[in-house]
C-alpha cells in the first residue's frame, strides 16, 4: 500500500506554523493510529467544516480530541488557519488547549486536550443529569474569565465571534473551556467596531451586527450574555410563548424582570435549588450584557466584577428598550416612504 505523503511542502500554512512554539506537528499517520483510522466508533461529534474523534497518543500517553477538516472544504481551510494562528498563541485555564497540528492525509488536523465532560450545550439540553447550580456558576466565571483574558488582557484584542454553548468545553472537573476558534479576529486594543460580514450563529448574534455586518466586543459581550440566560434557564434563544408566538430568550427573560419575577424564569429542572442571590446576579448581568444598545452594554470587566459580587447590580429599565439602530432603520424607512409618497 502506497504511503501517504504531504503535500505542503509549498504551501503558505506550513510555513506559517512551523514559526510557532507552542504546537507541535504531528505525522498524519501517528493521529490514523491514535484515532484506529478515524473510526465511526471513535467519532465525538461533527461540524459544518469537519469531524471531530477521540484519539489516543501513545507517545505522550494522553487522550485527545482530534478535529478533521476537509482539505477541500476553502471556508474550513480559512477557518483552520485562524485556529492554529491565534488559539496556539493563548494560554488560559478557560480556554481549550491545542495541542498540535498536521497536514496530510488530504485533510487538515487539529490537535486539542480531550475534554471529558464534552460541551455545555449537551449538558443543559441532551443529557438526563441535570447540571447542578454550582457548576453552572463556576461555568459562567470561567467563561467570563476567558473573555476578560481575550478582550483586555492579551496582547492583542481577540474577538471569538461565535460564543454559544456547543464551542464551550468542560473539563473532567466541569471547568469551562472556551473553543473553537475558527471564527476569531484579532483587533488592537481601543479599536472600535469594524466591518467583517457576518459571522457567527443566529440567536447568538448581537442584532446590530446582523443588520451592519460589524463586530466588536461589545458584540462578543452580547453573545456572553445570551449564554448566560441559557445556562440559567435551561432554554435555547428561541423561546416559544404559546402555541404558536416564538420569542428570543432575553425578550422572555426581560418579560419576567417586568413583572417582578426574574427568579421564576430559572430552569425548572433545577428544581428551586440554586443560591438565589446567583441566579438574579447571572440573570441581571445576562440582560445587561445583551442590551438592544451596544452602547449601553458593560465592558466584560464591568460584568465580571458584578458577577463576582465585587460591584453592585446595574439598574435598568422594566421594560426592553428598543435598540438605536434600529429606531434609526426605521427612521430611514419612514423618510423614504414620505419621499416615495411625495413624488
């Protein structure tokens, strides 16, 4: 049998991540062993771009989780390059860790630390455990932490772009993990929004961004906030309210705060047993953070302090404010039609 050979010898990313010292290469053989030839029975989940396997390295005598990209496949190409690129060059307790790379086998590989516990999103949603209120919290500090450690305390300003349950990984002791870094920018440091096109999962987009194509920290900050109502209420971002009226999430949570009763809106599978000063934390900051005006959204230190009770809560109005942009979309539309009506 013919060996599998690497074709890369002229190609830019090689190159590009050998300058590196953080990952290592690995052989594409090596990672075909690790993964029994990249089994169905080894697979852990697949993506838009790739599959993602459970391997194990006998070198390094470590479990891992393998993501495969198709070689063919230009926007998982794209996206793999933005992996290797800024995700090596992290390093934070709450964020995944790479461990490698490889090209070859007509595929581009990913090398990362298993994580045992798998992501959040089939913790709240496909497991028969339910996730207990301390865990959750921890989950929200953690991925807080790695965001602080992303938007202000890296050298550069790292916008992740596609924060949701499913890119959040735990540990074997439920230790949040943020991944999959496909989607990331790098921005320096007081740098305002900026076009990008869009990017990202719907229900987890900050609206504004949707409509201009232009991201910011502030629209990471919205997605954290997104996220935060998920892990506190156990429901994804489309929220159905009667049999046919379907709502987003922070519309639903907005409503309880309305009526004064925020603590009802809590995942009912945690049946009452959470520390109730947490869960109207989580919940306050979660509207916060997705605030219809970027504008009015904290900064993700400002939410980390409250969050940690080492500021207080914010106050905002009972009922959902409607965003800016949009009141000013609607402006236009108003002229134009007075315009059109005028001719």
């Amino acid at each position: 049998m013919a060996t599998q050979v690497d074709n890369f010898d002229d190609d830019p990313l090689k190159e590009e991540f050998e300058k590196g010292t953080g990952p290592r290469w690995f052989r594409y053989s090596d990672l075909a062993v690790a993964t029994s030839n990249f089994s169905d029975q080894m697979k852990l989940g697949e993506g838009g771009f790739g599959s993602v396997y459970k391997g194990f390295l006998k070198e390094l005598k470590v479990e891992v989780a393998i993501k495969k990209v198709s070689k063919t496949s230009k926007q998982g190409r794209k996206e793999y390059m933005s992996e290797v690129k800024i995700i090596s060059r992290l390093r934070h307790r709450n964020i995944v860790q790479l461990i490698g790379w490889c090209h070859g086998g007509g595929e581009l590989l990913l090398v990362y630390d298993l994580m045992p516990h798998g992501s959040l999103d089939t913790h709240l949603y496909c497991s028969n455990a339910t996730l207990l209120w301390p865990f959750r919290y921890e989950i929200v500090l953690g991925l807080g932490s790695a965001l602080l450690y992303l938007h202000q305390d890296w050298e550069q300003c790292v916008l992740h772009r596609d924060i949701k349950p499913s890119n959040i990984m735990l540990d074997a002791s439920f230790c949040a993990k943020l991944g999959d870094f496909g989607l990331a920018r790098l921005v320096d440091h007081g740098r305002g929004p900026y076009t990008t096109g869009l990017a990202g999962t719907m229900g987890y987009m900050d609206p504004e961004c949707v409509v201009t194509g232009r991201t910011s920290v502030e629209s990471d900050v919205y997605s954290f906030g997104v996220v935060m109502l998920e892990i506190a209420c156990g429901k994804r971002p489309a929220v159905a309210r009667g049999q046919e009226d379907i709502i987003h999430l922070v519309q639903w949570v907005w409503d309880s705060w309305e009526s004064r009763r925020t603590l009802e809106a809590a995942d009912a599978q945690l049946n009452l047993e959470f520390d109730e000063r947490e869960m109207e934390c989580v919940m306050v900051v979660g509207l916060w953070c997705a605030h219809p005006d970027r504008t009015l959204r904290p900064s993700i230190k400002q939410a980390v302090n409250v969050l940690r009770f080492e500021a207080p809560l914010p106050s905002f109005p009972a009922k959902m404010p409607v965003a800016t942009f949009m009141t000013a979309i609607d402006s236009s539309l108003v002229s134009a039609s007075q315009l059109t009506a005028g001719r």
